[in-house]
C-alpha cells in the first residue's frame, strides 16, 4: 500500500496523458490519409476513438491490480491493485464507455463505424481479460494491441461517410499496425521483469530482451518509411 496517493499525480497524468501522447498524431494521421472533413462526424470519431483508448487502458488496470500491487516500482499506481478505488466502480465506469462508444457510434457515424467501434472494445478487452488474456500469447498479443490501438482508428475513420479511400490510405493502415505493434515490443521491453514476475509469457518472453527491442525498432523503421511514401504520394498525386 503506498504512503500516499495523489490520483493525478500517480495515476492519471501517467496513465491517461504520458500513455495516450501517441493519440492527437493518430488522429492527424487518420484525418490526413482519409481526407475526412471537419465536420461533425469527424468529431464524433475522435471522442469514439479515446473512450475505446480509455476503456483498453481501464480494463487492463482492473484485470492487472493483483499483478501491479506487486510491481512497487511500476511507472504508476495502480488504485485497484491496493484497493484505493472499488473494482466495482470500475466496471460500471467501463460499461458506461461501451454504451457511450456504441451509441455516439452508431447514431452519428452509422453502422460499419459502430462495428469498427465494437471491434476495438472487444479485442482491447480480450487482450487483457484474465481468462483468455491475448496479451499472453505470443504473437496475438502484438497484432491484437496493433490493431484496437491504432490500425482500427485509421479504419474507422475510412468508413466515416465522407472519408475516402486511397493507395495511400492501405498504406497507411499497414504503417499504423507496425508503429502500433512497435509500441506493444517496446512496452514488453519496458516491463520485461515485472512480466516475468507474474508469469506473463508474451512475445518478449520467448525472443528475450534484447531481440525484443531489436525487434520493435525494426518496426518502427518500417512504419516512418511507409507513412513517408503515402504521405508523398497523397499531396503529389
């Protein structure tokens, strides 16, 4: 139990801004290769899309309070873990999420978002729910985390009503998947002890540290030069 919790200090700010720091360049990524006008819709899509970030993020910390209460050094406080804040309340914050992300969805954005929508809900969920837990899969646990966290975005907001699709925008949907799974490799590296601590035998489990991060820049690499192309070939075709 730590001596003292400061919600925004030790939770929040890390949390929800340090990890989420990816989300207003997604977002101008998307717009960008979809050509999706500010309008309306455009808006609604955004607000979708961080509700589902914030509701990956919040299911993750409910299903890993145990695991993070023993983690002392975690770059966060985990206010499950130590019984800070009820489980319970969590939950219904989560369900409040899904009905706000469904909803605002389907009203707005019509039916194929809302599936897009109900996709990253389920998959964020699937990946750290502890009965099935895709996290702890080798390899599913970087393509489901490159997809509900940003390939699914780009394709919401191809299929907004005014948004159009290009050679630009599948290039653009392959970048986004490996920057996303880029950043699945490099937070396996980041807490590859603490993983090994609880048991969790992910990707980096079975490649090791080092290859691991090895890995993750290789990816990286690949995503700058694929947005590089698409974005030239979007403002000089």
């Amino acid at each position: 139990m730590p001596a003292a919790f400061n919600p925004v200090k030790d939770y929040l700010y890390p949390r929800y801004i340090k990890d989420v720091f990816y989300f207003p360049f997604l977002i101008i990524i998307a717009v960008f290769f979809t050509k999706s006008p500010l309008n309306i819709s455009v808006f609604v899509a955004i607000v979708v899309n961080l509700f589902a970030t914030i509701f990956a993020f919040l299911i993750n910390d409910i299903e890993d309070r145990e695991d993070d209460a023993k983690s002392p050094g975690k770059r966060f406080i985990n206010p499950f873990g130590y019984g800070i804040w009820k489980v319970e309340l969590g939950w219904i914050a989560l369900v409040m999420i899904v009905l706000l992300t469904l909803g605002m969805s389907f009203v707005f954005n019509g039916t194929l978002p809302a599936l897009i929508a109900f996709s990253i809900l389920l998959t964020g969920g699937l990946y750290s729910w502890k009965k099935l837990r895709l996290k702890n899969i080798p390899v599913l646990d970087i393509s489901t985390h490159a997809y509900f966290f940003a390939t699914s975005t780009v394709l919401y907001f191809s299929l907004l009503p005014a948004s159009t699709w290009s050679h630009a925008t599948w290039l653009t949907l392959i970048a986004v998947f490996l920057a996303s799974a880029y950043g699945d490799l490099s937070n396996e590296y980041r807490d590859f002890e603490d993983d090994r601590k609880s048991g969790l035998k992910n990707s980096a489990y079975y490649l090791g540290k080092k290859p691991t991060q090895a890995l993750a820049y290789l990816l990286l690499s690949l995503s700058t030069v694929l947005i590089a192309i698409g974005a030239i070939s979007q403002i000089f075709k």
